[in-house]
C-alpha cells in the first residue's frame, strides 16, 4: 500500500515481527504472523497483547494489518481503541517505574509503595489479557485506596501519586465507555 518507512524487526522472543508503513493520512503497522502458530486477529490475547507493545513503542496508526496466509486489516477504530489501550499501559508504566525508584528510599516507602505497585501490574496484565472489566474493577479499588502516611516525606509522594493514579482511573473509565469487542472490526480480508 505504501512505502515502509522502517525495517522488520523484532523486538524480543514472542514478540511479532513488524514493519511500519507509510500512508496518506498516518502510519500503517504491519504484523508478521506467518510463521505463529495462533490463528492471526486482534481477539486473540497474543496478537493483541504483541499489537499493544508495539503501539507502546512506535504510536498510534491508522491501520494494523496482520498478514499471514490470509491478510487482516484493522481501520481507525481499531487502531483508536488499542491507542486508549496503550496510552493507559504508558502511563501505567510511568507510575510503576516512578514508584520503584521511590521504593529505594526506605523500609517506609516500601509498605506504600508494594502493594500499589501489585495492583498497576494487575490492572497491566488485565489489560494486556483482552480482560477490560476486570480492568476497570481494579482501577476503582486504587481511587479508595490510601497513600502515603503522615511523615512530612510522603506528602509530595503520596500528592503525585494520587494525581497519577485519578488520571490512569479517568483513562480506564473513558475506555469502559466507549470499547467493546465489537469496536474492533476487519475492515478488510484479503
């Protein structure tokens, strides 16, 4: 369809090979998915968890095709839906790196910091696992959840936190609203 802008790689063992391509009006990810023994499709938790990685990485496009013997693409919605996906899984990311620099600081630190960061890798392999609900649930038991004590060196800590925290909760919520399995449709089989 177009020209590729970047090579095939991959980026680790089960990880997908991919190219990028350029089209019209943005970027096009190509997955090679003939040598996998999954049936390729982004309701298959593989294909979809390796299609999140490499939005992760590379952005958001406007087409994900996976080729195989026969050749799948997914359109806009598609592509927007796993966008909202892997945009919460950055900020995900960012949160649990920020807390594992944190918990270096101290024994104090570590109480908080431990099970906060159980729950974001829950909510991550939910949502990485095509289990959305389960998801969403789990992002409303950290909004009750308690940050910080009430050491004068947890206030700014525990501020961020809950900032962090509410805007991932926020994200989860929008995505609760608007994704279903019906959202992700081939737009094209050749």
């Amino acid at each position: 369809m177009g020209k590729t802008v970047k090579k095939a790689r991959s980026a680790a063992e089960n990880e997908c090979e991919y190219s990028i391509g350029k089209r019209r009006n943005g970027s096009e990810i190509v997955m090679e998915c003939g040598t996998c023994s999954v049936v390729p499709g982004l309701d298959e938790q593989r294909c979809f968890r390796n299609a999140l990685g490499i939005m992760q990485r590379e952005g958001v496009p406007v087409a994900i095709t996976l080729r195989s013997h026969v050749e799948r693409r997914y359109g806009l919605e598609a592509c927007a839906s796993l966008g909202r996906i892997s945009g919460i899984l950055n900020k995900v990311d960012s949160l649990l790196a920020q807390l594992n620099r944190d918990s270096g600081k101290g024994d104090a630190c570590m109480a908080c910091v431990k099970p906060l960061a159980g729950k974001l890798a829950m909510i991550d392999s939910r949502l990485k696992s095509l289990d959305l609900n389960s998801a969403v649930t789990s992002a409303w038991g950290l909004e009750r959840d308690e940050f910080g004590s009430n050491r004068p060196a947890c206030a700014d800590c525990s501020g961020m936190t809950r900032v962090q925290v509410a805007d991932i909760v926020k994200n989860l919520r929008a995505l609760e609203k608007i994704v279903t399995r019906g959202a992700i449709k081939i737009s094209e089989a050749v």
